[in-house]
C-alpha cells in the first residue's frame, strides 16, 4: 500500500458527487412512487375474500 491511500480524504467533488446521486436516488424514487400507483398486497388479497364472500350468498 502506498502512504498516501493510508490516510486518504474525499475532495470537495467527491463529495458533491456522492450527494448528487443519492439525491438523485431520492429524486426518481419520489417520482416512481408519486406516478405509479402502489398497492398493496394485503388490500388484494382482503378484496378478493370479499369477492368470494358475496358471490356465496
């Protein structure tokens, strides 16, 4: 190993850029969840019990 990888800290730029793609991450995530509707399994599987119910009766 050389000495200067021992004692190594990140520059400005590195910084900047590990910030721009977690909130770049953050970003498009927010976007998918605002855009595509997310549903849960639970509620499906509760709605086709009721379904199956009503059709008995």
């Amino acid at each position: 190993t050389r000495p200067e990888f021992i004692f190594y800290t990140a520059t400005w730029i590195e910084w900047a850029l590990s910030f721009a793609g977690i909130a770049a991450f953050l970003l498009f995530f927010s976007l998918i969840v605002k855009f595509v509707p997310v549903i849960p399994i639970s509620g499906i599987i509760n709605q086709e019990r009721n379904h199956k119910k009503l059709k008995k009766q």
